[in-house]
C-alpha cells in the first residue's frame, strides 16, 4: 500500500519470504494517489533479498491502481505465467461445486451489494424458496433477509425501482449460468438478528 509507510506487517511478511524459492510478485497499490514511497519499497526489498532489485531472481515489481485499474490485466497475467497448470478437478461442464441453489443465491446477493454498495449493510441473506421448471421456464421464488425495516426500504428502492433492477440484473446472469429462460420473484423480509437464528442459517446453506 503506497499510501503508508512501511511497518510491521510489511517487516513479518518480508521476513518470511526472505528465503523463499518460488517467485514473489511486489504489487504496489495505489499508484494513483503517488508514488513517493516507491523508492522505499524497493530499497526495503533490496535490504531483505541482499540484491538489487534488478538483479533479483523470480521476483516480479508492478505498480498497480486498484481504485483506476491500472494493471491488473497484467497483474493477472504475470499470475498465469508462474502459476504451473494441474489436471482439472472437475469435468469441463461443471462450472461451480456449491449447491446450485447456493451459487444461484449468491448471484442475487452479489447484485444487490453492486447496486446499494455503501448503503447496505452486510446483514442480508438470500434463501431460494422454490426451483422449478414449468413450460422451459426455470420459475425461481427467493426470499431477502434483511434485521430492520430501514434496510427493507434501502433494498426496494421508491417504488420498488432498486428490488427490480437487482432482479433484472440477476436474471441475466441466471439464464447464463441455467441456460433457460428465467422467471425470478424477489420477496423482501424482515427478520430482526436472523444471523443468530440457526434454523435460519441453516436454510440458506451454512455449515454450523
């Protein structure tokens, strides 16, 4: 993080990877807001490795900007390059290995998190109350957790615009992943401390 300065977590990492083989990719973030400290990090490296940073084997240096995108395609790149390719452990046509039921909940969680960002808080669940396939249309019946009735109001929106555009969103990206056509219903209930109810937790999928 160039924004900081170097201190204890950067000294405990460094040190443990001062005799360490494998290739060590210094990804410096937050180029954007300056790279004054730049110098510093490569000076600290180049004390903890005993070489020049130019000199270092298996040893990858890359500004990046996570707020601008800045090089993060090459960042993933650089990651394919050292990353050595293994057997598959699924067959081609297996794109997830939760639960479909779960992997269609988080679809919907993860869109209503894009949409409020900020204004949601994390205390939100997402249960599928009913899967079925009716005239090659997948009709999925999904049930919203949220503690307070404020933040039922965040994830309706005026005039239920926010809970429709979630569901719009969502949608696509469901009919990518069933390849089928898809009717989603998204009801939306309060339920004061459900993170605490087990039976609850239970129902969306946790492993107590």
């Amino acid at each position: 993080d160039l924004s900081r300065r170097i201190g204890e977590e950067e000294n405990a990492v460094a040190e443990k990877l001062k005799e360490c083989r494998a290739h060590i990719i210094l990804a410096l973030n937050k180029i954007d807001l300056g790279d004054k400290r730049m110098p510093e990090y490569v000076e600290f490296w180049e004390k903890i490795k005993g070489v020049p940073v130019t000199e270092m084997k298996n040893f990858t240096l890359l500004p990046i900007s996570g707020m601008n995108d800045k090089n993060i395609d090459k960042l993933i790149e650089v990651l394919f390059e050292i990353l050595p390719e293994g057997p598959p452990f699924y067959p081609n046509d297996v794109i997830t290995d939760v639960p479909q039921k779960m992997a269609m909940a988080d679809i919907i969680r993860e869109k209503l998190f894009n949409m409020m960002k900020e204004e949601l808080p994390h205390s939100i669940g997402v249960f599928i109350e009913e899967f079925n396939t009716k005239k090659k249309t997948i009709n999925i019946k999904t049930r919203i957790y949220v503690e307070r009735d404020t933040h039922k109001e965040i994830v309706i929106g005026k005039g239920g615009a926010t809970l429709k555009k979630v569901g719009t969103l969502a949608r696509e990206e469901l009919e990518r992943l069933l390849d089928s056509k898809v009717y989603l219903e998204l009801r939306v209930k309060t339920q004061s401390n459900w993170r605490d109810d087990l039976s609850i937790l239970t129902e969306l999928g946790y492993r107590l």
